[in-house]
C-alpha cells in the first residue's frame, strides 16, 4: 500500500465534508483503501488529508484527473491542494 498526502484549503468545512462524504463511493471504486482527515489546530478550513491507496500508478491517475479537479472545486477548494506520493519506509511503536 501507498499513501497520498494532500494539504489543501477549504473555503467553508462542512461544505467540503459534506462533498468528500460524497466523493466516498468514486475513490474506493479507484482503490482507495482509507482515509485520515486532519484540520490545523484553531483552522477547520486547513486541512490534511493522509489516504490509503492499492496501486501509486493508479493514484497518480486520479490525483491528476480533471474529475478529482472537478470535485475538489465544488468542494470549495481554494488554490491547488499538494499532493504527495509517499512509501511507507519502516513503523515503530512507542
């Protein structure tokens, strides 16, 4: 498994999640296997998203689709979120 990292600004939360709830069914159907939502502390509309993906390739592709665009639009996305491919190198427990 591959994980994305995206960071990205939200004109309004509930407005984005309510649109990223949505969006569930279309990723999963693209490999999606989870998600980890995080807001910066004292801005709800800062957030990072760390998602868990089958295949980096077929990320990419979704990531770069103009479907993801389209969505991240009507979710009020302001600017152009970051997305990082990342592989997992070693885990440790405390």
């Amino acid at each position: 498994m591959i994980h994305v990292l995206v960071r990205l600004q939200v004109e309004d939360y509930n407005q984005f999640k309510s649109a990223f709830e949505d969006a569930l069914g279309w990723r999963r159907e693209r490999g999606e296997k989870s998600f980890d939502l995080y807001r910066r502390e004292h801005d709800s509309n800062d957030l990072t998203i760390l998602f868990g993906w089958d295949e980096i390739g077929v990320a990419r592709d979704v990531f770069a689709s103009t479907e993801w665009r389209r969505r991240m639009d009507d979710a009020g996305v302001v600017g152009e979120p970051r997305v990082t491919f990342l592989q997992l190198l070693d885990r440790g427990q405390a």
